[in-house]
C-alpha cells in the first residue's frame, strides 16, 4: 500500500500541529504527514522530495505560501495544494488560482470543512495514481 505524503506548513506552531492532527484523522494510515514551521524549510524539503499533497499557510515571514505554491506549480505538477490563511480575502483566492489550481480554506472553518478538503484531495490523488496505474498496465501489456 502506497501512503501519501502531505506536507503541512504554518509559522505558528500550534496551527501547523493542529492541521497535521487533522490530516492524520482524516487519512490514517493512508497518509504519511511532515509538519514544517517555516516556508523556507519547507521548499528546502519540496525541492528533494515532492508530496502528493501540500497543505500551506499563505502569510508567512520570508518564505510565504504563494512562494511555496509557486515552487510547486513549475516543478510539481502533480502535488495537490491546499491554501490555509486566517484571511478571506478574494484578491488572496484570485492571485493563487493564476499560479496553480488549488483549494483554499480559512483557518477558523470547521474541522468538518478542513477534513473534507482533505478527502477532497486524497480523491484527486487517487484518481492520479489510477490512472498513471492503468497506462503503466497498459505499456506492459504493448511489451
């Protein structure tokens, strides 16, 4: 069985650790979870090992979130990216979905909220792995 791996990133430690719980519940063990602290550490991480999904908090000091989905959208094209802010601005919604297609949840939503956006995710990601599945079945088979 394959696990996902989501990454989590929030400069407060307390709402990146509470996400990462979340995810947790919501996945089990379906879902292998990094939590990073700083967008800065966390591109460090992207750039040596991409995650099927990438949960991130926009505002953040040095490196932020758009920077972070930025980094994904020209070298990650199958990660899955879930924007996190205590914000709900429409300019926020708007700059974001130029770079890459992703989903955007305020941080005060309910958890019920949050974790459907997880399974929302692990759908997708789902529906990616069947299919990479199906044309690798598909090459052996034209061997």
């Amino acid at each position: 069985m394959n696990r996902w791996k989501i990454m989590v990133v929030d400069d407060e430690a307390e709402i990146a650790d509470y996400v990462g719980d979340l995810v947790r519940e919501t996945l089990g063990d379906m879902g292998e979870v990094e939590v990073f602290y700083s967008g800065t550490r966390a591109k460090k991480r992207l750039a040596q090992q991409a995650p099927d999904l990438l949960m991130t908090d926009i505002v953040m000091p040095v490196t932020d979130g758009f920077e972070l989905l930025e980094y994904a959208a020209e070298n990650l094209p199958d990660t899955e990216v879930i924007l996190l802010t205590a914000y709900e601005e429409f300019s926020y919604i708007y700059r974001a979905n130029k770079i890459k297609r992703c989903r955007y949840i305020v941080k005060t939503e309910q958890e019920d909220m949050i974790k459907s956006a997880i399974r929302s995710a692990a759908e997708v990601l789902e529906e990616k792995r069947s299919g990479r599945e199906s044309v690798e079945t598909a090459k052996k088979q034209i061997e």
